[in-house]
C-alpha cells in the first residue's frame, strides 16, 4: 500500500500549531517525526507520517508559567447556557450530535485548573460510565492536555472516552457550562492561607455544608487529589503538606 504524503507543520519551540501542508515525497513517510530547527526564526518543522504509530506528546513543547491572570483579558468560547453546549465534540463516542433526540448524559466530574491532566488520566478508569471535564485557562497547557487525551484514546481503543479538556475561565464562565446543585466540591491547597480562606467563605456560604472527615475515608478521589496532580506531585517530593476540605451542594429551599 502507498502511504500517504506526510503532513509538515510549523511550530514554535512551546508545541505544534495545527497548521498542516501535505507533502508530496512518500518517500519520507516511513519516518515518524523529523525535526528540522531554525534558530535564527526559533521554527521548528515537524514532519510527520500517517503510517506513524501514536505518541503522547511531550510537556517541554507546553510548558508556560504556573499561573495566568483570570481578571486579564482572553478570548474564550463558551456557551451562554448549559441547554445550548454541545459536548459531542468533546465525548463524540459517548454523547449523539446535537440534531439527536437522544438525551445526552451530563458532566459530573469538574477538575478545576487541572494543570497537565493527571487527575483526569487516574479517574477516567475508575469512573467510565461518568463524563468528566478539566478546565484550564493556559493556552499551552490545555493544548497538552486535550492531544495527551487524543493520544491516550488512539493507543487505547475504547477508553479515555469518558474525559475532555477546554481553555476557559472558570471564575467567570462555569454557570455557562453547568446546572446549578451538582455535587461535592473538593478544594485542595499547599497554601494554609488560601485553605482557610476556601473553608470560611464555603462554610458561610448557605448552600453548602462541609463533609465531615469520617464520611471520605472510604472516597476513592481523596487520595488521588495530592498524587495524581503535578502541584501535587511537586509537594510531595518537598516534603510539605495538603490541606483538603469537601463540600457538599445542599438544596436550595427557594
């Protein structure tokens, strides 16, 4: 079989850009990833072949700053409502197009920040028949996260099904993407300061209540929160210390 013309792009040093041009020399298609380096442009163009096996990409073509300014301004797209988000592009094995009559299944796991993705990767096992969706508000690291998806899905047909990324800001647009009294809240930090912060204005707050610890000694997710997470991972090897706090969404009595 003749394979198919390999697709070139170009890329920065921080990752691939999804602007493809079809080569014409088969000859080179048996190669799975050439690089060439510009320094004088800091280009990269990567060739790759469509006979190629799938690879997981690599963090040092993401990495960015830890933190991004949510108050910034960024260019987001969202839905305006919950009713109006079409989660077939995301879960396209697991929820129908939008022209279905089908019902489609709601988001019940949301990883906050979710950085590079671990948390999702570790969940996605132990909960398939639940869909679950990281934010995350840097460009880079999303982009890494959702090909660390395509990739997993590719070299595991049938899992990785279950879990999607999305560039957003959460402090702004979560009610766009989901219906009000889902669930526990899990809120987990290095930071003491920032912990009792959280706790004090959930606490106050007259929809939630705080789990109580007896009641999570038997939640597998608590002890993937500080292990399964880069932020956590990096705690870890410092020898410091977490501070966990679940809250419950009660119903509202109006």
């Amino acid at each position: 079989m003749t394979p198919k013309p390999p697709r070139l792009h170009a890329c920065d040093k921080t990752g691939i850009n999804r602007f493809p041009f079809v080569g014409s020399d088969p000859e080179v298609a048996s190669f799975f990833v050439c690089v060439f380096i510009c320094e004088s442009f800091g280009l990269y163009c990567v060739l790759e072949s469509s006979m190629a096996s799938t690879s997981m990409p690599q963090k040092r073509y993401y990495r960015q700053r830890a933190h991004a300014n949510p108050m910034a301004h960024h260019t987001f797209d969202y839905p305006v409502c919950p009713e109006e988000m079409d989660w077939s592009k995301l879960y396209p094995e697991l929820i129908p197009g939008p022209s279905s009559e089908t019902e489609a299944p709601k988001v019940e796991f949301a990883d906050i920040g979710c950085g590079y993705g671990g948390l999702l990767v570790e969940l996605s096992p132990l909960f398939p028949d639940k869909l679950m969706l990281g934010l995350e508000i840097r460009v880079k690291v999303s982009d890494y996260v959702q090909d660390r998806i395509r990739s997993l899905r590719e070299k595991n047909p049938g899992s990785y099904q279950n879990i999607a990324c999305l560039r957003s800001n959460a402090m702004k647009y979560l009610p766009n993407f989901f219906f009000k009294g889902q669930g526990l809240v899990y809120t987990i930090t290095d930071v003491e300061e920032v912990h009792l912060w959280m706790v004090k204005h959930f606490s106050e707050h007259p929809l939630f209540a705080r789990v109580p610890e007896e009641d999570l000694v038997d939640d597998v997710i608590i002890s993937r929160l500080s292990s399964c997470t880069e932020e956590g991972k990096k705690v870890q090897r410092n020898g410091g210390k977490t501070y966990l706090a679940v809250f419950r969404r009660i119903e509202d009595p109006l």
